[in-house]
C-alpha cells in the first residue's frame, strides 16, 4: 500500500509521521479485499483570528472501480484531526465491504469488536 503524507504551511515532524503511518496499519485488513492501493494523507496548519492555529487532517483513500473515499477533519491537535478522519475512513470501508452481506445491525457489532467509533 502506497502512503503519500502531505503537508501544507509547516514540515511535519518524524513522530507525527511515524505516529500516521503506524496508525494507517489499521486499513491492512481492506487492502486484500478492497485493493486498496493508494492512501493520500493531508496535513494543514491554519492560523485563526483568534491567535489559535487549527490543524486539518484529510485522508483520501483510491479502490478500484473509480471509487475514492475522501474525509477532512479539524481540531487543535493533528493527531486527532487524524483519528477522527481515519475512524470514518475505517467505518466507510466496513460499509462498503459488507455493503450487501450484512445487514447495519452487524455492522454496528463489528465496529464495537474493534473498538471503532461509530
């Protein structure tokens, strides 16, 4: 799986690199079935009005069949920009890949089985 981290307004530090990419092991269970090939991580530093720097993260995930699957999210801290983005990453794959098997019920269930946010 081919990870591309990009940074916009500041030179992400190694442990926020390191820190996303170990967290991105968590897709290894769609990369068999999903095929997925390509994960797009986006990082922006933001200055507010208020003197606060807002930090985005957005995750843009390729599969094939021209799907693409993008989130964004925002908050005072990169890594949690990040986990909120990945969570709904992770929660849109699990739709997709039982889109047709299993019903939302147990969906719900698999989800709280590995401790996902729903």
């Amino acid at each position: 799986m081919n990870v591309n981290i990009q940074t916009v307004h500041f030179d992400a530090y190694a442990d926020l690199r390191s820190y996303i990419e170990k967290k991105l092991d968590k897709l290894e269970q769609f990369r068999e079935k999903m095929k997925i090939r390509k994960v797009d991580v986006y990082l922006q530093l933001n200055k507010l009005s208020s003197g606060l720097k807002e930090k985005t993260a957005g995750i843009r995930i390729r599969i094939p069949g021209g799907k693409e699957i993008y989130v964004k999210t925002t908050s005072l801290l990169f890594e949690e920009s990040f986990d909120n983005a990945l969570d709904s990453v992770v929660e849109q794959l699990v739709r997709i890949k039982h889109k047709v098997k299993r019903p939302k019920a147990k969906i719900a269930k698999w989800l709280r089985k590995y401790h996902i946010a729903a």
